[in-house]
C-alpha cells in the first residue's frame, strides 16, 4: 500500500510473521518498489506482533543492508508493532519512524 504524509511518499507492507524469510521477502520487495518508483518515496516494513527477537531482526538488517544499494538501502524501515498497535523497536533506527504522524498513519492502516 502507499500513503502520503507531510509532502512524503511511502510504501508499506504490513507482514504478521514469525518467518525471518517472510521477512527478507517484504525488505526485498520494497526495495524493488523503490527502485522502479518515479518519485522519491520512503518504505516502511511493519512487522505486526512477531516473535522474532530483536537481535535476530538486527542481524538481517545488517546483512540487508550490506547487499543492497546504500541509496535505497537508507529509504528501507522496519518498524516493529505490537497487539496493541503501538510501535516496540524499530531494527533499523531512523528518524523517520520516529516521526508520531507516520506512526499515527500506520495505526490506521493496521
């Protein structure tokens, strides 16, 4: 899905997973996204209640990132969310997650 917010363009995949795989897919799918996007946008992976430990989601976003683009690289988020819809960690910190409008918009879409 995309939204806009503030004048920025965003896709968001919202995964309910406990699957490091599922994962790698959402981050890779988004990076497609970005790449073959005409505008400048963002991308935001939103992991919905998953058990996935934040040391394990640190670990493949480090790996992410060593392989991919650094110039889309740096418009990938991960933002993880708990039952309760509020955000819990966010692996690959940025101070675009830690914007309240876009966590606000991401409440809604959940």
């Amino acid at each position: 899905m995309t939204f806009s917010l503030n004048g920025q363009s965003f896709f968001a995949e919202i995964k309910r997973t406990h699957s490091i795989r599922d994962v790698r897919e959402g981050l890779l799918n988004l990076t497609y996204k970005l790449q073959a996007a005409t505008t400048p946008m963002q991308a935001l992976l939103v992991l919905r209640e998953s058990k996935l430990s934040a040391t394990r989601l640190r670990q493949e976003w480090d790996h992410f990132k060593g392989v991919i683009k650094p110039s889309l690289a740096t418009r990938v988020h991960i933002i993880l969310i708990d039952a309760n819809g509020q955000v819990v960690g966010r692996p690959g910190v940025s101070p675009l997650t830690d914007n309240p409008a876009i966590v606000t918009q991401l409440q809604t879409l959940l």
